[in-house]
C-alpha cells in the first residue's frame, strides 16, 4: 500500500525531439502514453536539430495531449494536478511543453509541478501499465545508473527524491558515444540501436577497445574510446575496403557495457544498496540489460523497454511524488536547460 494520497498525474514532456503526454495513477499505475517521435525529422541532420525540434513540438503538442486523454478515456477534470519536465534540455523545446503545461494548470486550476527529466528516467522504472499486476516498491539505498543521450551518472538514492550523486562523465555521455560511433560507422541515427542491431553479428572479442581509468572510481569517460574506435576505423580503411563494422560495433558495445557494469555494482556494494536501478536512453540496450540481469548479487530494476528512451510516464510518476511531498512549483516557474539532479 502507497502512504501517499492517491492522485491522477498528466505530465508533458518536451526536453529533447520527443512530443510527449501520459497519464499516470498514483505514480505507478500508466493509464495513458503518447510519443511523437521526431526522430525521421532529425535522422536527415544526423543529430537533433533544435530549431526544428521546438517548432515540431508547437505543432504536436495539442493532438499529443488530446489523444493521451481519449486512450485514458478520462477529461481533463479528472485529473489532479499537471506534471512538466523543466530540465534539463534543449531550452526551445522544454518552453514549449512548460506553456501547454501552465495553460492547463491555469485553465482547470490545478497545481503545477516541475520534474528534473533525469529524476523522471528513475522513476520509470516502477511505471506498470494499470491492468497488469503491481511490482515491488523501491528499496533504498539503492544505486542509481542513468545513462541517455545527454547525462551518464552514478546516483544513491537514499529515499523518494532524495539522490546523492556520486560520478558522472568527464566528457561524452554513454549515449553521445553511441551516437558518435555509429556515425563514425555510416550507421544511421539514433546511433544506439543501430550499433546494438549489427552488433548482434558481430564478435565483441575481435578489438580491445580501452576502458577508461580515472582517479575518482564512479566518474566515466568516453572521449578515449570513441578516439580508438575513430583511429581503428581510419587504420582499416587505409589497408581494405572492406570494414568489418559488425566486429567494432560489438567490440565497442562490449566496452561501454562493461564500464557501467563493472562501476555500477562496485558503487553498489561500497554503498550497501539493496537493488540497482538502470534508466535512461542506453537502459533499452540488450547487452547492457543482461549484464545486469544475468548478475545474481543485486536484484535489479530496469524499466520496460518502450519507457527507456524519452516519454512522459515518467514525468508522470516523479511528478506524484513530487506533489504528494508538497514540492508544488509555481505559474512563475521558468525552464532549466542544464538542470543538476542532485541540487
Ligand atoms: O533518454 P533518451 O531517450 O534521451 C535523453 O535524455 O538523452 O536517450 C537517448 C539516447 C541516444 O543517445 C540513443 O542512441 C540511446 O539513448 N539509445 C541506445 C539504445 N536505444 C537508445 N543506446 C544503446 N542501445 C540502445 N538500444
Ligand atoms: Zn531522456
């Protein structure tokens, strides 16, 4: 049994190329989802283009609520208070998505609460959808790995919004580095699932790509290996023209899985968390999810596979919690692009 007050939250989420609204119970129950995905928009740019993205967003984000209300077959009276992803993100983006959300919250009078998009990605992980049977509540402390496009972060959770971070990257997200490896491929974007989908035919042993070693155990770098994979590419290209893009891809998943494994269960056995918790972008990578699921030391949580990338169930649910502590923000809320988690 929850001891918070039961409560309908519709959230928007706007932060990256994503037009996004659900409707959530309770912060776990997913009675609605809707994501209007731009991604065909971008794929032409090889990357989001932000002009673009917000302008998109105005154009989406009417229908995008309209259609999350119907698939939840409620009215916008029955909702309890209104949920929006203030940052971090593209500022053009997230403005778009605050401005539906204060005109709703204003128009029905109900309260507003702003949700960090990073805490969003936690809390997706206890997102059920309402007709299945319920999962456990979270256990704390609990470690917390998010690794999407823009963040990868080591957070101990020690209670409902309460995080203490402990490392983060020292340069490109783990995300970022599959972006810029599957370019570096000629694979298309998003470069994740790309690099995942080759890799599955390809031999993840074939290259000894680096693992980066820091002085601060929970701080991550990227920058040098997507430079080996650039020099190994550049290298092979010169001797044949034949580029074995299966083998790096895998040899290049395999390294960026192992360092956020390895860092992660270290963190967690220093911190005595009882589960670990994956989220984010790079959580719907499959050899990331068995590394985790395949260890037996920590029970593990890594949300459903259609809430990892970007979407507003999980808006939803950090926003329950949100309200139901009583961290209501106001109509004078404005957006924050580079918002820190643990601040
Ligand atoms: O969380 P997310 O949707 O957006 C941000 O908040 O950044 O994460 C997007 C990132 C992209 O870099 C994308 O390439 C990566 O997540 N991603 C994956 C996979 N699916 C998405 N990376 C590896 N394997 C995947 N299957
Ligand atoms: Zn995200």
């Amino acid at each position: 049994m929850t001891p918070f007050p039961p409560a309908r939250i519709l959230a928007i989420e706007t932060s990256c190329d994503e037009t996004a609204c659900a409707i959530v119970e309770n912060g776990r129950a997913l009675l609605a989802s809707t994501v209007a995905s731009q991604m065909e928009l971008h794929a032409r740019f090889g990357g989001v283009y932000p002009e673009v993205a917000s302008r998109q967003h105005v154009l989406s984000i009417v229908p995008v609520v309209e259609q999350t209300l119907a698939q939840a077959n409620i009215t916008l009276n029955d909702v309890d208070a209104i949920a929006v992803t203030r940052g971090p993100g593209l500022a053009g983006s997230l403005v778009v998505g605050m401005n539906m959300a204060k005109g709703l919250a204003l128009g029905l009078n109900l309260p507003i609460v702003g949700v960090n998009h990073l805490e969003g990605h936690i809390y997706s992980a206890w997102v059920y959808q309402a007709d299945e049977a319920v999962p456990p509540e979270p256990q704390f402390p609990l470690m917390a790995l998010l690794v999407s496009g823009g963040h990868t972060e080591l957070n101990l959770m020690t209670d409902h919004l309460t995080y203490k971070r402990l490392g983060s990257t020292l340069d490109d997200a783990a995300g970022e580095a599959f972006d810029k490896v599957a370019r570096l491929l000629d694979l298309p974007y998003p470069g994740g699932p790309s690099i995942q989908k080759v890799a599955e035919r390809g031999d993840p042993a074939r290259f000894k790509f680096p693992r980066a070693r820091l002085d601060s155990p929970y701080d991550f770098s990227f920058s040098g290996l997507k430079t080996a994979v650039l020099y190994t590419v550049t290298d092979l290209k010169k001797k044949s023209k034949y580029l074995p893009v299966e083998d790096i891809a895998a040899s290049f998943q395999a390294a960026v899985v192992e360092t956020l494994f390895e860092k992660t269960m270290q963190a967690a056995r220093e911190f005595g968390a009882k589960e670990i918790l994956v989220a984010g972008g790079v959580s719907a990578n499959r050899a990331l999810r068995e590394a985790f699921q395949s260890q037996t030391e920590f029970k593990v949580n890594i949300p459903a596979l259609s809430l990892c990338t970007d979407n507003a169930a999980m808006i939803a649910a950090a926003g329950y919690y949100r309200y139901a502590l009583g961290h209501i923000s106001g109509m004078e809320m404005d957006v924050q692009p580079a918002w820190v988690l643990s601040d």
